[in-house]
C-alpha cells in the first residue's frame, strides 16, 4: 500500500527535490544573500520534515478509502450502498458515485435477467405438463398394440428424458419443493422398478430386493427421481440375463443406506473420479449414443440438496449407494 501511494506521488516527490534545489543554488549563488552551511542544512532538514509529515498525512486520509475498497475485494458485498466507504476528496466521491452507479446497474440487469429466467422456467415446466398428456394417450393406445414394442420402448426413453427436463428446470427452486418426511425406500424403489419393467423384460434381468421395507427420512418425489436416476443407469448398463441387487442395509449412528448394484461390466477406474460430473459420459457413455452425462449428475446434485450422500464403487459391476442420515431438530423446526 505504501509503495502504491508512493508511486503515484512521484510526482510531488521530484517537485520537492526540484523546489529545494533551486532555492539552495538561488542562496548559494546569489552574493547579496549570506547564509551559514550549517543553517542551510538545518532550513533543508526542516522542509523535508515538513513535507514527510504532509506525505504522511495525505497518506492516511486518502489510503482510508482505498483500503476499504481493498478489503471489499476478500469479502462478499450484499449492500453496495452501505459497505462503499464516504469520500473525503472529490476524486473520491467521484469514485464512489462510479462504484454505487455499476452496482446499480449490475442489479437492474440482474433482476432482469432473473425475471425472464423465471419466465423461461415457467414456460418449460408448462410445456413439459402439457406434452405429459398425449405421452400418457400414446402408452395406452401401444399398450393395446403388441406389434408395436419397439414403439413403446422408445415412448419410455422419451418419457424418462421428458421427465427429467421437468426435473431440472425445477432444480434451482428444489428447495422451495421440499417436503421432508419419514418413508418406506419400498414405496419409492417398487414404482420406479415397474416403470422400468419392460427394459428389464427385454434383457431378462432379474431385480432382487433386500430389506427395502426400511424406513428413512428425505423428500419421497425428489428422492424418487435420484433413485430413478441411479436405476436406469443399472438397467442401461446390465449385461443380459443379469441381476440388479437393491438392499436397504442400517450403517452406524442411525444410517441407513440403499445400494444398488449392478453386474454389468463396470466402469473404467480412470472415469470413476469423474462420473458426476455434468456431461461426462466415460468409455461406457461413449459406447452408447444414448448416454447424455446428465443421469449421475443430476443424481448428486439432488443427493446434495436433500442433505444425503451418494457414492459409487465399481470391481465385477457397480455399486451406488445413496446414504440416508437420520432425522434431526432443523427437520422438525422446518415443519412447523
């Protein structure tokens, strides 16, 4: 900070030198002035302590308002008006005049740019709810129709990719979606393994569950769709004529656990750090046009939100598991 302020005030500083200097050549070589040396080095002395206590003035009040504005750059700022230092010069109060107007004009735009993303959320959702009806229209009618299987196999990837849209534009309000309360992981992992019987059908894998009737605390419809998430990965995945294990198993301190493990062919170790990252498919994904990156992505994001924790294992086949923790006081605060 000091050399800064000295650096900008070079200026003064040579002004000084120059000052001094020529009022010592002016006596020394002027005869009508007599002077002593020892005087002149006092009356020298004497302007330099004068002009250092005037340096050290200037420094302390114009540093004040930078060094408040130094200190905002580690802290995060809410209220512009009131964490912008007052100016005591007029270069500074035209600096902080600049400062207020661009935190102005960054909240206008904001809030702009918040209102017509709110818009564009309100429009997706609505269209996803009003494209819902005709899906619905179309499964009964293929239902009815065995010939057309491979219609109704591609009607279910459409409904699951339908569905997560409508998960993700609500994502950002998640929180505001939260209906926290005690369930069975059998009432949220039955309906997502019917709503994927037929891929499991067309595979032959078969699906054994393991003390699922446990009972944990978490949001049933977000958590559905980790589940469903994590489920579909395993279908996708699984080798012909395989088996998905789906068990509910009590950890210590109160924790319980759901692990889903597939027997597929697992899941490369140099991918595995990097399988909830957005848009990351690894070897398996690249394999599949099918895989978007998104599936395990949105499974942590969600996990996250809900105040759980998801892992993932791979050896013979994969192993996810979603661990529950158990209820505390902020819950029941919530609920009031």
């Amino acid at each position: 900070m000091i050399k800064l302020f000295l650096k900008d005030r070079m200026s003064w500083i040579f002004f000084f030198i120059l000052w001094v200097a020529a009022g010592d050549a002016l006596i020394l070589l002027d005869d009508g002035i007599v002077i002593e040396t020892e005087s002149l080095v006092y009356w020298n002395g004497f302007q330099l302590m004068l002009f250092f206590l005037f340096l050290t003035w200037r420094y302390i009040v114009e540093m004040a308002f930078f060094r408040s504005l130094m200190t905002m750059q580690t802290h995060e700022v809410r209220d512009w008006n009131e964490a912008v230092p007052e100016a005591h010069s007029g270069v500074e109060d035209i600096a902080r005049e600049a400062i207020l107007h661009a935190s102005r004009s960054l909240q206008t735009q904001l809030s702009q740019l918040k209102a017509e993303q709110a818009d564009h959320l309100d429009y997706v959702t609505s269209w996803v709810h009003e494209v819902k009806t005709p899906l619905t229209a179309m499964k009964l009618i293929l239902e009815e129709k065995p010939e057309l299987d491979d219609v109704l196999d591609q009607w279910i990837r459409i409904h699951a990719l339908v569905d997560q849209q409508l998960h993700v534009a609500r994502l950002a309000e998640l929180q505001r979606d939260f209906m926290i309360k005690d369930v069975a992981l059998q009432s949220m992992v039955v309906p997502e393994i019917q709503d994927l019987a037929k891929w499991c059908i067309e595979k032959n894998i078969e699906i054994n569950l393991i003390g699922v009737d446990k009972i944990v605390t978490t949001d049933p419809k977000w958590c559905r769709f980790l589940i469903r998430q994590v489920l579909s990965n395993a279908v996708k995945y699984s080798l012909v004529d395989g088996t998905i294990h789906i068990e509910g198993v009590n950890n210590k301190d109160g924790q319980i656990s759901l692990r889903i493990t597939d027997e597929g062919r697992g899941i490369n170790p140099a991918d595995l750090p990097r399988v909830f990252e957005k848009g990351f498919t690894g070897d398996a994904g690249r394999k599949s046009n099918a895989a978007t990156g998104l599936g395990l992505y949105l499974a942590a994001v969600v996990a996250e939100k809900l105040g759980h924790r998801i892992h993932i294992e791979s050896k013979k086949g994969t192993t996810v598991t979603i661990t529950y923790f158990p209820r505390n006081p902020f819950d029941e605060v919530t609920k009031m």
